[in-house]
C-alpha cells in the first residue's frame, strides 16, 4: 500500500470510529440455506470455482528450497506441490501412474524422490519418472510419457499458484487485475518465513470456513474471552477489487495512532488487514505477522478441507522470538479452532436440518455479501447456479 492509499485508509477508518459506524451495504442480503447444503451447488462449486479459476495452493515459505514440498485436496483431486532442483516450483496431480495411488501421503516435508506405496514407482522433483521397479514388466513403456501429470503453475508475489485443471490456461494477471494484484504485491510475501502449518478436515461447508473471516461484527460477542477486546466492535473499512476484497478492522491502539503527528501516522499494527482471494483464501496482516487461511470443498457435501498457516518476517533465532511467536500461533489455532469453526460446525449442522431456509447478511456484513454476490455472479454466468 502506497503512501497516499495508507493514508486515505486511516482518514476513512478514524472517521468510522468517530461516527460508530461501519462500511455498510446498501440492503440486507437474503442467503439461501441451500447454498450450504444443497449437494448439486457443492457439486457445481467444486466443478467451476475449484477447477477453472486460479487458487493459491501454497505459500513460498512453505516450499523454500529443493524438494520441499506440500500437499493439498482441492475438492477430490489431490495435489502435490514441491521445489524443483532448477527452483522451479510445480503443482503436480499426486497420482500415480501406474495404478492411481496417491504418491505422498505426507502434508509436507522434504523429499528427494516421491515413491507410491503401493508398488514403489518413483518420480524425481520434478514429477518425472525415474523408477518401475520391474523393468521387464514394463518393458516398452515411454517413461516420458509416465509423469505425474502437471498442473499450470506459476509462482507470484510469494504465492504458489496453480489452475487445477491439466491442459488449462492460468491467467493470473485477469484473475487478480492491477489493483488488487498491487495490494497483494505490497505484503511482500516473498520475504517471510514459514513459523507453522496445519491442515485439516472440516465438518462443514468450504464457503462457513470464508465466512467467519469476512465481518467483525462477531468479535465482540465470540470472541469476547480472547481477541475481541483487542478491537474496536463492528468497525471496519471495506474496498472491492471485482471479485476480490479487502476489508480493515480496527485495533484499540488506532486512535490514539490516528491523533498523532502526521509524518507518524501507520495502517501496521494498528489495523488487520484482511484480503479475500476469490474463491478461497483469506490473507491477514496481523499486527507483525500475516496469516493465511484456503478452504477446499471436501469429497463429502457440506465438508472442506482447511489449512492455515502462519507467516513471520523473519527465522526465529532467539528463545525469545521462538516463544513470542509460538505465542501467536497458540492463540491463533485457539480462537479460529475452538471458537469460530465450532461454531461454523454448528451453523452446519443447523442448516441441514431444512428447518431455517435463509440468512440474513447485514448490512454492516458487506464483506460477506460481497463474497456471496460474487459466488452467485459466477455459477449464474457459467449457466449452473441453482
């Protein structure tokens, strides 16, 4: 974020506080239970959103150097991206040729080869066959023709991209569009490690996952024991980049911030930036670290796969800074984990029974909204929304 953007943002905030209010929508949005539930919209989700847009799969930390790798479930085509020995990072379909086994099993690590469990083929880093074990028994196979199949990738602003579609076109700069792109530029990704990554399945819709990241009018009342009292309630900016977003909540210490000499005044750390990536990331700058959350329709309606992680602007070298920021990640795990996504499970659990037939978004949820509209907008444009 450039000089003038930063401080435009703080005008916009400081005058939200000093009014109450908040970036609101023009109406309250109605949302169908349905789009929770209703296994032909997963279905169509997971066939569109999932397969032809571009998705971040991996940060660059998380693959930092040769034969680093990760693994990901993007609805049910399981995918392994790893650092190449010529640096290269590449998302792979991690099947195995001979038989359809998945090859790595493992959510991350490091690797020289990737061999199948199942008969031991093997591939080298950068997905191609190296070993059939039996060479007699596949005498006159084109090893060449026998890697795992990739996938269009291409590695951005620290962020490992990828079109989950073999044989597609990736077309990033359309996806994001300059000005969006620029906001992502400015983290700076690239310069941040890796601190912790989880990845787990989920009870409930991918969508429930993004939700819970999209409005702040919650913190005071959720999350009233834990990160709530660090934060103005129901206060935050909001700026739309076509599918894309952003929205800024305010943190305690940004009045007094705000009331500073101007050569003084900073967005960091006194407001958490959070980006919506359509369809599926959630990107945060959180006081001095950014974390990242992707959710992933699950194989199972009204399921998803999560992984976050949490990014640090430098290696921890010191007991101190190890302790500061596994400090940070505790509370993090905690507060989405036991808190957010339980709820989401809830929320879930309540709207299968068929008993509520719709959400309300609020006006001040325009985040949320925001997302929603864009879900809708792009099923309806390809012919397949309900």
């Amino acid at each position: 974020m450039d000089a003038t953007a930063e401080q435009q943002l703080i005008a916009e905030l400081t005058d939200l506080v000093e009014r109450r209010t908040t970036a609101m929508a023009p109406e309250v949005r109605y949302e169908p239970a349905a789009s929770y539930t209703d296994p032909a919209r997963h279905a169509a989700e997971r066939e569109l959103l999932f397969r032809e847009y571009p998705l971040p799969v991996a940060t660059s930390a998380e693959v930092p150097g040769p034969g680093a790798f990760t693994t990901s479930q993007i609805g049910d085509l399981p995918v392994l991206t790893v650092r190449g020995d010529d640096g290269v990072a590449r998302c792979l379909v991690n099947v195995c040729r001979h038989r359809g086994n998945v090859v790595c099993a493992e959510p991350a690590g490091t690797r020289r080869t990737f061999s199948c469990e199942y008969h031991a083929w093997s591939y080298d880093r950068a997905g191609r066959l190296r070993s059939t074990v039996d060479r007699d028994g596949f005498e006159g196979l084109d090893r060449d023709a026998h890697g795992l199949v990739e996938l269009p990738t291409e590695e951005r602003h620290g962020i490992v991209w990828t079109l989950p579609k073999p044989g597609g076109a990736l077309d990033l700069t359309s996806h994001l569009g300059d000005e969006f792109e620029s906001e992502i530029a400015d983290l700076d990704l690239a310069s941040f490690t890796l601190w912790d990554r989880v990845v787990m399945s989920q009870p409930f819709d991918w969508k429930c996952g993004v939700d819970t990241f999209l409005e702040v009018f919650h913190l005071a009342y959720l999350h009233k024991k834990t990160v709530g009292p660090f934060f103005v309630g129901n206060v935050g900016a909001y700026t739309g980049y076509g599918l894309h977003h952003r929205y800024s909540a305010v943190r305690n210490s940004f009045m007094e911030m705000a009331a500073g000499p101007a050569q003084e005044r900073t967005v960091y750390p006194h407001s958490s930036l959070v980006h919506l990536v359509f369809p599926n990331t959630i990107l945060t700058w959180q006081m001095d670290h950014i974390e990242m959350w992707r959710f992933y329709p699950g194989t199972g309606d009204g399921t998803c796969t999560a992984e976050g992680l949490m990014l640090t602007p430098e290696p921890a070298t010191t007991d101190s800074a190890r302790r500061h920021w596994e400090r940070n990640w505790r509370i993090l795990l905690d507060t989405i984990l036991e808190e957010d996504f339980a709820t989401m499970e809830r929320v879930q659990r309540n709207l299968r029974t068929g008993a509520v037939p719709e959400l309300a978004f609020g006006r001040n949820e325009i985040a949320l909204q925001h997302f929603h509209e864009g879900v809708h907008a792009e099923l309806r444009r390809n012919g397949i929304d309900p």
